[in-house]
C-alpha cells in the first residue's frame, strides 16, 4: 500500500457502456486523484469476450425496492449482511458482469436486499460472478468486510470472460500471469510488512487509474480487497493495490502497507488485463 488517494465513485447515474476500454500504456496521462478538486483519469481493462448472461431467459424476481435508499457497495463503504465467499481459495470460470444501471444487491437469490451496485465506480464496474443460480449470479463485492459477496439478477448485468488470473504467492513473493489456465509470466514482487500484511483471499481488478500527485508508480490498479490493519491510508479507505516502485531493493521483501509492489515490465502486462479479472492471494 502507498500513500494514494482512491477516486470516490460517482453520484450520477452512469450511461450503459458496452465494455471496458484499456487506455494504451503510451498514452498514460498524469491526472490527479483529487477528484472532487480537478477529477480523475481512468485506466480501465481491456474488454472481456461478450457472452450470454444465462441459459434461457432471465427474470428479474426481486421484489420492488427503493435502489436509492440502499448503501452503495464500493471500496468506500461496507455492506452489513452480505454472505461470506463460501470459497475463497476457488477458481471462477473467468465469468465477469458489469451492472448496466444501478443494482440491487441480494443476500440470496429472490432474498433480502442489502446494497446497490454502481455501474462506474473506479470506471466501468466488472465484477467476478463466482455462483449462479437460475438468473441470478453471485458475484465478488467490493465493499467491506473482506470476502463479501452478493446476488445480482442476470437482467440487470452485462456478462462477458475473461481468459485471465492473477495469482499472488505470498511466502515465495511472486506474481503469476495466467491465460487460459496458462502461465504467461512470472515476477518477483514486495508484499506487506508482517504489521500490514497482504490479506490472502480472492478478490479482483476493481479499476485503474493515474495520480499525478505520487511519483512511485504510473498507473495503480485497485483490488476488491483492503487492509485488516489500516481501516484508512494515505486518505484512501485502505484499499490493497498493484503498483510498480521507483526502486528494485523492495521486491522480493515485505515491507509495504499491504499493496503489492511489483516490476515495471509486470505492471505494463497487468494494466492490459480486463477488470473483473479474478485475484487469488495465498500464503504459497
């Protein structure tokens, strides 16, 4: 974890957008954080391969709810009663869901509601699906607590896969690149000091972004998970990060605040990956 400031979402209702568009690495602008001061420049993933949400047609069973009194879920809040992820050391089929509007939250399937799920939040939302049942998919939150999941119905989601996977093996500090259950690469990397350690799980690539305020890293890709020691960093909501450092000493160490720390050439390979793309961190 560095000292950088997360963009809080939008208050606006976003416009449908189709997929996610990676920014090319060339053209990385430097643009503050500062959101509500100057606004922010996104980064987003590269778009998944559009699919069908769901065999058949998808109903949305729910009962009527007022979206807008429910708390957001977003890397800012935290969302009370929402179901543990019942495996977090599992794999997904590479299966991601962007809201098109904003969503009702479900505890279960046609169950009670819990939140409402932007469609931009650090960007485009893309969201892990990990379960489905019927037309309603329960996918990765990034809301505290840690390992929060939800039900969203398939009518209210744009589905599309992703090919790839980011595993981080924390006693061996690598970083593995797959594609297509392939490994594409791996590097060396600085996890989190024992006071702040990188939390284990699976989470995903929530967004990216720049910050002209910060010289470390060019681009800072945010995951779907944060600190269990520092509910706040650096004026951000604790949010654990991949990001590279200015320099090489660090990898291979545990001495950040939780963020991963990783080379250069692995954070231009890692900023291509789509968001939504599945995150697993184990002590390996």
């Amino acid at each position: 974890m560095a000292n950088h400031t997360l963009p809080r979402p939008p208050r606006t209702r976003a416009r449908r957008t189709s997929r996610a568009v990676l920014v090319g690495w060339a053209s990385l602008g430097v643009i503050t954080l500062l959101a509500a001061i100057l606004g922010i420049g996104l980064l987003v993933g590269g778009a998944p391969s559009p699919v069908r949400p769901g065999g058949g047609s998808a109903t949305l069973a729910a009962p009527a709810v007022d979206v807008a009194s429910l708390p957001e879920s977003t890397t800012w809040t935290s969302v009370d009663g929402a179901p543990t992820d019942p495996a977090p050391e599992g794999l997904t089929d590479g299966r991601v869901v962007h809201p098109v509007r904003d969503t009702v939250v479900h505890d279960a399937p046609d169950g009670r509601p819990i939140a409402r799920m932007p469609a931009k939040q650090i960007g485009d939302t893309w969201l892990p699906v990990i379960a489905q049942q019927g037309s309603w998919m329960q996918v990765l939150l990034p809301s505290r607590p840690d390992a929060s999941t939800g039900w969203l119905p398939a009518a209210d989601v744009e589905s599309a896969a992703t090919p790839y996977r980011i595993a981080v093996h924390l006693k061996s500090r690598t970083l593995d690149l797959f594609q297509d259950g392939t490994r594409l690469a791996r590097w060396t990397v600085g996890i989190g000091k024992p006071s702040a350690p990188t939390p284990t799980g699976r989470t995903f690539l929530l967004g990216a972004f720049s910050d002209d305020q910060q010289k470390y890293s060019p681009v800072i890709l945010p995951l779907g998970t944060h600190s269990p020691t520092h509910d706040t960093f650096g004026g951000g909501p604790g949010t654990v990060a991949i990001h590279t450092w200015p320099t090489s000493d660090v990898f291979g160490t545990a001495t950040s605040d939780g963020c991963v720390r990783v080379p250069a050439d692995a954070l231009k390979r890692l900023a291509q990956v789509p968001l939504g793309t599945l995150v697993s961190i184990d002590n390996a």
